[in-house]
C-alpha cells in the first residue's frame, strides 16, 4: 500500500481504518478478541493509519485500539477525537459538546492512557463547539504540541470559515468528514479550501455506511441500537429509491472486475493525492476486499463515466437526523 501526506508531514497508508463500528453505532460491538484480529490484519495488509475519539463506546474503542495496535508502536498513526463530554455506560451517540481548553487537556491525557502512546498523532475536535472560540481551541492544542503530548492538530465537520480561524493560530493537518459517492457536498467549499491551505482530508464513510456495498437494500433490518435507524436516508423508502446509486456503481464494478465497495474507495482515491479515506469493518473478508480498492486504477475515462451515471441520480433523505446536522459546517 502506497503512503500519502496530510498536512505537510504526517505520511500516512492511502486507506485507513475506522474502528469506531468495532465497539459502537453499527449494532452491537465485535468480541474484543476479533475485533482485535480485525485491526492486527489490518497493520499485515498495510495498513497504517486507525481512526478513533473517546466517544466511541464510549472510552472502550481507545482502549481496544491501545491494546491491538500496541505490539506496533513507531510503525502506525493513531488519530483520536475531543470535544464531547463522554461518559461510560453513556451509549448516546452524541454527548453535550466542551471543547474548553481545560476539557480539552483531560481528554488528552486519558487518550494517551487508552491508547498506550506517549503522545498523540493526530488530535481532532471531533464537532466545532460555539462557545468556544476556535482560536482558543487552536491554542490549547498548540500547547499540547509544544508539551511533545500531541503531534498534529486536525477537525471534523467544520466549516470552511472556521478551518480558516483554526488554521491560522494553529496548522490543521487533517479535516474529517463524510465523503462519499453519494455525499459529495465538500466538493463545494470544503475541497477548495483545504487545497489552498495545504490541509489533508480524510473521508468516513467513504462507503455511505454500507449502503454502496450492495449489501443493504430496502428491507434490511438493522440493530435496535444502530444509529442507522435514526438516519433519514437509511428509511426503508429512501433505500428503495436509493438503490439506483447501487445499480450505477454495480455496472462500472462489473466492467472493472471489482466490487461496488473497491470502485467507491478508488473514486475518492483518484480525486486528490491527500484524501485518504477510513473505511470500517468488522469482517476480515471486508477488510481484504476494502483494502484491494489501492489496486483498481481509475482512468479518465472510468472518472467521466462514474460522473456521467450520477450525475441523474438525486440522492433520497437526509445524510443526519435533524439535531446531528446542528453540529456540521459550523
């Protein structure tokens, strides 16, 4: 697997791994054991970049992460996120927000205990928080910088204003947020914006959290506790009117010999030289087959053909619930 850069110096495997459906949101949580496995095969297939936040679990996925990928410290990034108050036993996906420079430190400091690591490799806010001023948070990460606890700052689902604000007390590496076939938003402002500033972009669920798999159609039935259920697009109506996106993205893998999953993460791929997607899974058979997506080279022509099939297609339902959608572009 090829590396890339975000940011000006955090190299990075082309494909990451987000571990956040191991313990939390997509159903009930793998055996640690497996969910173990999953992670360590990911490193033998080359692997070197793991995604996760305190919230996840809460705390349980940092400590998973800690504990599987401690045979391989100095060979794998970790990024981790702050910016909820996350409790255990706290199985809400969204906790009050505090990014309060103080918070901001107590997160670090238990992130680095879960996670068995002497500092941080990239440190995200996971969702902007209004009453806190981002040059404040921006410089509560400097320090922690400077104190050699973290070593690169990075956001989630900011907007372009705020990206700007941040960047100038403090360079972001790295901006996470949904990207996707099917969400194609950031290409808008976000995209540009990271270009001129030099930022690196990471993608979840660069596979529409399943949903351009093939494997979900309108009648599948998810976990009582999978967040999927409270996901307007994920709406037995919306997947049915949806599955056009699948049937497009399934005649291009067909013609390519690949799988929908390895032509959506190579679509993403071919779009800039720093966007390195997360996708997630808890199968080793998915893990394989995600990570094989690093050999379908797309060709001009292959990129005007996937642009030319969606370019008719008008994506059905909201990609947030109402309130989780307050807390995007900020």
């Amino acid at each position: 697997m090829k590396k890339r850069t975000l940011g000006k110096s955090l190299e990075v495997s082309e494909l990451g791994f987000g571990c956040m459906g191991l313990s939390f949101s997509y159903g009930p949580p793998t055996e640690k054991q497996e969910a173990i496995r999953v992670i360590r095969a990911a490193v033998e297939q080359g692997v070197t970049f793991f995604d996760t936040a305190e919230v996840y679990g809460p705390l349980v996925n940092e400590e998973l992460v800690g504990e599987a990928l401690a045979p391989f410290r100095g060979q794998v990034v970790i990024a981790t996120k702050f910016g909820f108050k996350a409790n255990p036993g706290d199985t809400g996906r969204w906790s009050a927000l505090d990014s309060s420079p103080a918070h901001i430190r107590e997160v670090a400091e238990a992130s680095l205990r879960r996670l068995r690591v002497d500092a941080i490799d990239l440190f995200y806010q996971h969702r902007v928080d209004l009453e806190v001023p981002i040059e404040d948070v921006a410089g509560a990460v400097k320090q922690l910088i400077q104190e050699g606890k973290v070593k690169h700052f990075g956001m989630s689902e900011a907007g372009a204003k705020t990206i700007r604000r941040a960047h100038a007390v403090q360079p972001v590496a790295a901006l996470q947020s949904e990207y996707s076939l099917w969400w194609r938003e950031p290409e808008k402002e976000i995209l540009p914006t990271l270009e001129e500033l030099g930022i690196g972009f990471v993608p979840f669920s660069p596979l529409g959290k399943g949903f351009l798999t093939g494997a979900i159609n309108e009648t599948t039935a998810f976990a009582g506790n999978d967040f999927r259920n409270t996901v307007p697009r994920f709406s037995p109506e919306a997947r049915k009117a949806n599955q056009q996106v699948v049937d497009a993205l399934g005649v291009i893998a067909d013609q390519r010999k690949a799988t929908r999953a390895q032509i959506a993460l190579a679509w993403l791929l071919a779009q800039k030289p720093w966007i390195v997607p997360i996708p997630g899974t808890t199968k080793l058979s998915r893990l394989e087959e995600n990570n094989g997506a690093v050999n379908v080279e797309l060709t001009p022509e292959d990129l005007a053909q996937i642009d030319r099939a969606f370019s008719g297609i008008e994506v059905q339902g909201a990609r947030y619930s109402e309130t989780h959608q307050r807390l995007v572009g900020r």
